[in-house]
C-alpha cells in the first residue's frame, strides 16, 4: 500500500517535508517538478538527515558530512560506507504517495574501484599518495628510506571516525622535506569532517617526533577531493568494504 504523505502545493521546488512511512521517518524532498524519498535516517550513526542542507540532487548529514543520493539512496562519500533506502514516490492528482515498503529499490552498494583502477593522481612531488598508499612499497631509491620512515611516522595517526590510519586511508597526498623541516599536504574524508584539527595536530607531532625533524608543516587541501578508492585493500578489509 502506498501511503498519501502530502499535497503537491504542500512542498514548494526545493521544499522538503519529513514524513512517516509504516513507521519510518522518511525524507520527502521536491526537486524542481520531482518527489524524492529517502530514509531519514543516516546509514554512518544514525543522525536524521532532515536538515541537511541538499545540492545537487543530494543530501548531506550535518553531523559528520556524508552525503546520499535522494535517488539511489546510495552513499557518496565518507564516512557513510552504506546506502540508506530510497523509497517510490507517485503523485496522483495532486497527492504525493510514498512507499510501498516493500517497493523499496534494492539498496545500491558503494562501488569501489580496486586501487590499481584508480585514476592516478597529478604530479605530486617527493612522496605521491600513491607512493604511500598500498602494501609494496617501491625499489628503494635515493631518500626512500627517509620517505618510509616519515610514511610509516603518518601510520600511527589514526581517523578517529573510522579507526584507519590516515596513511591507509588515502589521506596523505604528499611529504617533501627541506633538510629538518617536513612539508606535508593531506586531506579529510570530507570538508566537514570534525576531527580534521585532531589529524592535522597528530600529524604534526608523529613527524615531529622523529630525532631528525625540527618541525613539520601539515597543509589541509580539498583538491583532488578524497574518494574511497584511495583506500588500501587492508583500509577496506577494516571497514568491511569489499
Ligand atoms: S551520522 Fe551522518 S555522517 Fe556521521
């Protein structure tokens, strides 16, 4: 049974409207001349997606950042690994129906490409991302020594959302070195990622640790934004991605 939840004039293009579906709060959005229903509830911790501010066709938790389309479901970024339902919406004479349930579409599962399929990132000096991330590490050269111990220094902080180490995750895009001075540039699993000053802090005193560095410069950079495919496969063992 579909359920009547509103009037098409209740909810203006744009307009949103929380609603209850055989006892699931359900997220109505209009966008433009469409009816979009998800669940409203957030597959990271739980948190209502009701006010998330919504672009793009999707919607963004307030509470950590991720983000879902209003029309899979499907989880686009982190720290959401898993799609939340998305429901069928009908209008008929100028009621909007939700639901059946069971009309549920099949939640989509996050795709992520092996490693070895992602798209290689841009010149990045000294130590790329891709340097740092997977399990072989290159044919030691010149300095690469210098480049796993300042590598393996990054491994021991850890995202406190996801309990990965940043170097795993991807997060880490370059290290340069200037005689006792280290330069890194890294990012977050989204802009809005709370414990991005805890990182970067981290960062700075497990280099900084090191005998022979005086003082590390940690850059944040959103550009290229992180995408799961970063992740080593030991990463996604850990967060049960597969
Ligand atoms: S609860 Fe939604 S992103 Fe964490």
């Amino acid at each position: 049974m579909f359920e009547r939840v509103a009037d098409v004039t209740e909810i203006p293009p744009g307009g949103r409207k929380s609603v209850i579906v055989d006892d699931v709060p359900v997220l109505l959005v209009r966008v433009g001349e469409e009816f979009l229903a998800v669940e409203d509830v957030c597959s990271h911790d739980g948190q209502p997606l009701t006010d998330g501010p919504i672009t793009d066709g999707a919607v963004t938790c307030l509470r950590h950042g991720a983000r879902f389309d209003l029309k899979t479901g499907a989880a686009l970024c982190m720290p959401a690994t898993k799609p939340i339902p998305a429901y069928v919406v009908e209008v008929r004479d100028g009621e909007v129906f939700v639901g059946p349930p069971g009309a549920k579409p099949t939640p989509i599962v996050v795709k992520v490409p092996a490693v070895s399929d992602a798209t290689p990132q841009a010149d990045l000096p000294v130590v790329s991302a891709s340097t740092a991330i997977g399990d072989a590490v290159p044919t030691p050269e010149p300095g690469a020594d210098d480049d796993i111990r300042l590598i393996e220094a990054l491994k021991q902080v850890i995202d406190p959302e996801l309990m990965v180490n940043i170097v795993d995750l991807g997060l880490v895009y370059s290290i340069n070195r200037d005689d006792k001075k280290i330069y890194v540039e890294m990012t977050l699993t989204s802009p809005a990622c709370p414990a991005g000053p805890q990182i970067v802090q981290q960062s700075k005193m497990a280099l900084e640790r090191l005998r022979d560095v005086d003082e590390a410069e940690i850059k944040l950079v959103m550009s290229p934004p992180w995408t799961p495919d970063r992740m080593t496969d030991e990463a996604k063992d850990q967060l049960g991605i597969f």
